[in-house]
C-alpha cells in the first residue's frame, strides 16, 4: 500500500483472521471488570448502580452493542458487547500496522517492556489503539446507564435497550430526536471516562508504562487518530443505514475529540492550553487520511459544532435530567 495516496477505510484485509483475534476477549473481560470496580453510582431510587457487562464469545459472528435497564428500583443493569464487534475494531486498529505513515514521530517510539520487544512498535501501537477504541465502546454503553438514559427508557418509552446498531423502524418517529440526543451525550461522556482511565495507563510520566511515546503531544495525536479509526469503522458499519438515532462518523469524531479538549480544560489546564489548537487540526488531518466524509472542511467542522449545540437542550426539555445516577469519587457523592 503506498504511503501516499488515496485515503484510508480500513476494517480487514489479508492475513488477518479471528483466530489472531480470539485470545484478546479474555483481556477485554480484565479491562470491563477494572472499569466497574472505579465508576460506581447510585439511581434516582437511590439504589447502588448494579451493571453487569459482558463480551458475548458464543456468537463471533453477531456484531453489536447494548445497555438496558433491568430493574430500577434494584438498581440493577446489563450491557453487552458482542465478540464480532471487538473483532471488527481490532481490525480497524490494525490499520496502525501498515506502511501508511499515520504517526511520522513512530519510530521514536521506545517499548520498555523488554518481553513486547520482539512484537515491534507498529504492533504494540496498533493494539493500545485496539484498547482505547474498546474501552470508549464499553464506556459508551456504561455511560447510557450512568446518564439515565436506560431508566428513562423504562420509565416513559415502550423500548428499553439502547442498542449500538439498532432497528429504527421500531423507533417512534417523535424518539427519534431525543435518542439522537442520549448518543452524543454517551457519545462525550465516554471519551471524558476514557480520558481518566488513559491516564492512569500512561504512568507516572504520563509517556506510558509499556511503551514510551516522545512526547505528551504525541499521546495526545495518537488518541484522535486511534479515536478516528473508531468513527471510520463504525462509518462502514453504517453505510446505507436511513434515519439512524446514532450522528455521522463525522459528528462522532467531533465530539470525541471536542470532549477530550473539555477533560483537558477541566483537569489539566496547562496543557489543554497547548492542545486546545493542535486537536482539531490533527483530528482534521486523521479525518482525510481514513476518509471520515465532511470531517476535514472547516465549513463542515464548523456546521457540526452548531448542530450539536442543539443537544443539550434537547436533554434538557426530555426531562431525562432526572434520572442521572449520581457519581461516587474518592471524597463522595460527585453529580
């Protein structure tokens, strides 16, 4: 493949198959398990949040992801994400293997981990953005259940599960604005959970554990390009699909990394005063090498934060505000 050229929608090719995949689910398993154990909520019943997640192995085959609310005033809850779907993204993270020079400053890339030496940099590289892509899928399905969104469902709606790929045409025409609405907002919450886990992943000097990046800019780079491998597989999932609940690959990668320069805001200043210019050129820049559409067109870009503006008050007039699980941090109770 040449290094310039066309740009990029990549989510399989040669030589890759489900059997190099398969050994990863267990590890996926570890990583829902860890997540769990940190966000903790309780419900507007005042129920502990009870969520059981789970990466269906049986069926391969079956790509898609869910939340849903099983009893409120028990607080328990369920998400799914299917072993097809973790494969799928696994492959779009391979696209971090190729000859394609996404990442100029790769080769200064130092692994520290002496047992990953032989897997080489692009390998290791490809399969932390395997992780972060997972994660942001499985914070999106958590954060449905932490935002109300699933109680909502099932207090005022004749659906109860927020699916990733789900059925519009079983969606009431008059839902479909507000569940447009509840997926940008897990949309953005996930990338902010997402922002917190990276960091601890990152090490003590924020460069990572396992492998070094060159710098703190270059974390940051590799993110809204691992990110905008996400939005480019879920595009190709999407082709075709007519009034779908969830916004363009375009819209997605948007939010994600407009959210990852609001964590920044919030919680490293400093350093979101730096980044806060470079993230939308680089996300540009990712957007026209994987042929996210309207994705690199300052018009388009600036279209798109003006649709989204919309959503908050959207949330705002459903009311699903209401049913928001309240948040513990390590000094309480955090809305």
């Amino acid at each position: 493949m040449s290094k310039k050229g066309n740009p990029i929608i990549y989510i399989g090719g040669p030589g890759y198959r489900y059997e190099d995949f398969e050994p990863l689910i267990g590890s996926i398993d570890e990583h829902i398990k860890e997540v769990l154990s940190v966000l903790k909520a309780e419900n507007v019943k005042g129920a502990t949040s009870n969520i059981k997640m789970v990466v269906d192995v049986f069926n391969p085959e079956k790509v898609g992801a869910f939340a849903k609310t099983v009893d409120i005033c028990n607080g328990t809850y369920y998400a799914e994400m299917t072993a097809g779907l973790s494969y799928h993204v696994w492959l779009a993270s391979r696209v971090f293997e190729t000859d394609y020079d996404f990442l100029p400053w790769l080769k200064s890339i130092k692994i520290r981990d002496k047992n990953l030496k032989k897997s080489g940099r692009k390998k290791l590289i490809a399969d932390f953005a395997y992780y972060l892509c997972s994660y942001a899928i499985i914070l999106h399905e958590l954060s449905h259940i932490y935002l109300g969104h699933t109680d909502f469902l099932k207090s005022k709606s004749s659906s109860e599960v927020l699916n990733e790929f789900p059925d519009e045409s079983e969606i009431a025409r008059n839902d479909l604005t507000v569940r447009y609405a509840f997926e940008a907002e897990a949309d953005r919450q996930s990338i902010e959970f997402l922002m917190a886990f990276l960091e601890g992943a990152l090490g003590k000097d924020g460069m990572g554990i396992h492998i070094r990046f060159p710098s703190r800019l270059a974390v940051y780079e590799f993110v809204i390009y691992a990110l905008t491998s996400l939005t480019a597989l879920l595009q190709q999932m999407s082709l075709g699909v007519k009034n779908t609940v969830h916004p363009d690959a375009n819209v997605r990668q948007y939010i994600f990394y407009s959210s990852v320069i609001a964590y920044l805001k919030k919680r490293q200043p400093d350093l979101s005063n730096v980044l806060e210019t470079k993230i939308p050129i680089w996300a540009m820049e990712a957007g026209k090498k994987m042929g996210i559409l309207k994705s690199h067109d300052p018009f388009d870009v600036m279209r798109t934060a003006l649709d989204l503006a919309k959503v908050d008050d959207i949330l705002k007039e459903s009311g699903v505000r209401e049913f928001q699980h309240k948040m513990y941090t390590s000094e309480g109770m955090d809305s």
